[in-house]
C-alpha cells in the first residue's frame, strides 16, 4: 500500500523482454536501499523488486499488468516515479494507493498558470462514478486532487515542487498515463449497486 507522495525518481536503463513479460533495470537513489521481494511504486504500479546490483533495480511487469497500463511503452532513459510502501505508524500525507492500475488516460492539454501548472486528461467514460469533485486520483502514482470533471475528462492541478520533483513534468499532450482512482470510492460505488441489486431482487 501506498499514499502517492513520490520519493524520488528513477531512470529505466535496460529493458529486457521474455516471452509475454518485461523486466527493467532501472537506476535510481534508492535502489541500493531496497531488498529483493520488497513492493515499489513504479508511476503507480506496484512492482516486485527482483534483484539489486550496481545502483539499480530489476523488476518484471507480466501480460497483465502490461496490457493495462503504460508499462509496455517503457524505453531506456524514461523517468518514472518511485514510492516505496507506506509505513502503518507514520502519517499519510497523501491517500489510500494499492498500486493497481485501474486504466490509463490520455493528456489533453497542459497550461501554465504563472506559477502552476493545470492538466487535463480524457479517460474511459465506464469509469465515471469513481471521480468526484476534489476527490483523489493517482496520476502515474502521484496523489492528486480532481476537478473540473466530465463523464471523461478532468482537470489537476501541479504545484512547482510536484512539477519538479516527479515524473509528472514530463508529461506531454497525448501522453498516456497510468491512472488509479480512490480506493474508498470503489467500496461505496460497489456497496450501493449490491443494495440496488438486493433492493430489486
């Protein structure tokens, strides 16, 4: 579990392919620090450490994960967000991540605002009823407040620190990105369809 607050980022350095799965290499200030078998966020996916050598880090997406989020889009030299999981005693400064991938979105548009930075990304209309007005969404699993939200679009809003400190400002119109919505949304959405469901019955 995460909370969608970035530790830092890394850079992919080696992608290797095997049969219907991708291993990274990928180079970053914690890899030395992570043990084999330990979950990390990689841009909201969470990712099973394989192995650990030389300042780098080895994880493996499998058909699954690659066919529902932007991992099989990954190349040598992209920049992708690192978390690793969150501490049960410390404080939670962003939201509820599991690290699962719900689906992925596009980049319409990204506008200055003299100081900030406003996004918008158009994603699958199914998926609707678990965005609300100044609710959280994990944007490449970064924790981000939404707004402005249609049936299939929705605005965030990145401060410089986010800006500079994620992969976020790498972002560019007609990006795809991983999305995952909150996880707490998901519960009461499917509470109130089973008592719909019963309520029929």
């Amino acid at each position: 579990m995460f909370t969608g607050i970035v530790e830092t980022t890394g850079k992919i350095i080696e992608v290797q392919k095997s049969g219907t799965n991708i291993s990274f290499r990928i180079q970053s200030p914690i890899s030395t620090e992570l043990k084999v078998d330990q979950s990390v966020s990689h841009n909201g996916v969470c990712l099973t450490v394989e192995a650990i050598a030389d300042q780098t880090h080895t994880v493996t997406a499998i058909e699954e994960t690659l066919n529902k989020t932007t991992l099989a889009d990954w190349a040598p030299n992209k920049i992708v967000n690192l978390e690793r999981c969150m501490i049960m005693n410390g404080r939670l400064d962003g939201h509820i991540v599991q690290g699962h991938i719900d689906c992925t979105a596009i980049c319409n548009s990204i506008e200055a605002k003299n100081g900030s930075w406003l996004y918008e990304f158009r994603y699958p209309e199914h998926f609707a009823p678990l965005l609300v007005e100044k609710g959280s969404v994990a944007v490449e699993g970064v924790s981000l407040t939404a707004f402005n939200i249609t049936p299939t679009t929705f605005n965030v809003a990145i401060i410089p620190y986010t800006f500079e400190h994620t992969a976020i400002g790498s972002i560019r119109p007609e990006s795809r990105v991983n999305i995952e919505f909150d996880i707490i949304g998901k519960y009461v959405l499917r509470s109130r369809l089973l008592e719909q469901r019963n309520f029929t019955q």
